[in-house]
C-alpha cells in the first residue's frame, strides 16, 4: 500500500511539474493567451508612445534629410471610455502640441482638441482615431496578431522583470497595426487614408510581466511597411527617397490606478 501510495504521487508530481512546463514562458501560445486575459482584466491604463522617423528625399540631384519625432501619452477608463492624451512632434525642428480629451456619453463620444491646453474645440472623432484611444483594444490586437511568435528570453527593463516575445506582421493586418501604433495620425499627413494599403514586413517585440503576463511594452520596426508607402508617395512628385527608418515604441503603465479623468477646464 505504502509503495503504492509513493507511486502515486510520484506520478502525480511528474504531471504537475510537466503542466508547469507546458505553461511556463517559453509556450509562446499560452503565455500570450494569458496577456490577453489580463489586459481584458484592466480597468484603466496608462500608454505612452514613442516614434522615430527618418528618411533622405534626392529631387533633381540634392539630398534632404527629414527627421520626425512623435510622442504621444494617454490615460485611459475603459467603461465608460474617458482619455486624455498629448501628442507632441517635431518635424525638422518644428515643435507642437495636440490635446484631446474624450468622454463617452452613452451610446456616443464626445471629442475635444487643443493646440495649448487651455482652448478647447469639439471635434468629430473618426472611428480609427477612438480605436487609438481604446488602450485595451489596441493591446489585444497586437497580442491576437502575434502568430509564430518565438520566446527570447526574460529580461529586466526599468527594474521590472520581463518575458520577451519576438515576430513579425505581415499581410492584412499591417493597416491595422499602423492604426493602433498611432502611427496613421502622421501618416495622413503624407496623405495615407483609411484605405490606404500597406505591404511588405513589419518585425514586433511583445514584453510580458514575468508574473501577471500582462503586456508591458510593444516595439515596432515600421521602417519597410512606412518606407513602401512614402516611396510611392515621393516618386508621384518626381522624387526618390532612401534610408528611411520608422521606429516605434509603445509602453503600458499604472494598471488599474487611474480612478477618474477629470475634463480639463475649458470644457463645458
């Protein structure tokens, strides 16, 4: 009986320790799966972008070198959605400032833009511009969309260890994930629109909190999918384009510590 007893557990402890193992950070599909409950836990959340964009345009033989820089922070309350977030860029130099501040009301939204923080004009929201804004939704995407991910290790940024997560994007989803970078509020400056197509190879990196896997910083190299899309841009003008680089990176903070959203003043 005593030997069988021993067996027993014995047995017991090899299949706990094999769903462990089945579990741990290197199984890429149930580590992700468990990002995507946690972020689906979260009440409220703080991102916090950061873009680096460089390319040369060559017309009629002179070289430009073009710089943009774009840094966007928002709080967000997921039900009902209320965010306020800051965008600022600078554009060869060029620096400026947008405010936004959105309020579900209902079944609606209601939207308001500033250029100093104190001035406030409503504005329509377009659809693409609320899915930025929707933290959760954005972070969800990027973790459905991580397909053949592989493991690379833990790691420790900011002193918080860290599971990391390497892939690429590709295909019909590029559109999307230009969108929840944030990175179509410059494009369309450049004249990309909703139904702008984007092609080519798009590399990611995923951290997860190496305890509660809930998904803590995004990288995107953009640099192919931006670069395609401005080459064709520059060539309607009659002019090349070379060496671009778009670089983005996306970090989630405060989990669930942001109570409210406060309207700014100047809003009625």
């Amino acid at each position: 009986m005593k030997k069988l007893l021993s067996l027993t557990l014995c047995a017991a402890l090899i299949l706990s320790l094999a769903a462990c193992g089945g579990a741990g950070p290197s199984d890429v599909a149930a580590s992700l799966a468990k990002a995507q409950e946690a972020a689906a836990g979260l009440r409220s959340v703080q991102s916090d972008m950061d873009m680096d964009m460089s390319y040369t345009i060559i017309t009629q033989g002179e070289a430009l070198d073009v710089t943009t820089t774009m840094s966007m922070s928002t709080q967000s309350i997921m039900e009902p959605l209320t965010a306020y977030s800051v965008i600022s860029m600078d554009v060869m130099g060029v620096e400026m400032d947008v405010y936004s501040y959105v309020v579900q009301q209902g079944d609606s939204y209601a939207a308001y833009a500033s250029l100093d923080g104190a001035e406030w004009v409503a504005q329509e929201l377009p659809e693409e511009q609320l899915a930025q804004l929707d933290t959760m939704q954005g972070a969800k995407f990027y973790l459905s969309a991580a397909e053949g991910f592989a493991y690379g290790g833990q790691e420790e940024l900011d002193g918080q260890k860290l599971h990391r997560y390497d892939g690429e994007l590709s295909g019909d989803i590029l559109s999307q994930a230009v969108e929840y970078s944030g990175m179509d509020t410059l494009l369309s400056s450049y004249g990309a629109s909703a139904d702008t197509v984007f092609e080519g190879s798009m590399p990611m990196s995923i951290w997860l909190d190496a305890e509660t896997f809930a998904p803590v910083r995004y990288e995107l190299d953009m640099s192919q999918v931006v670069s395609g899309f401005l080459q064709s841009m520059f060539a309607e003008q009659g002019a090349e384009m070379e060496d671009a680089s778009v670089l983005v990176s996306i970090r989630l903070s405060n989990f669930n510590s942001i109570d409210s959203i406060e309207a700014p003043a100047g809003i009625e």
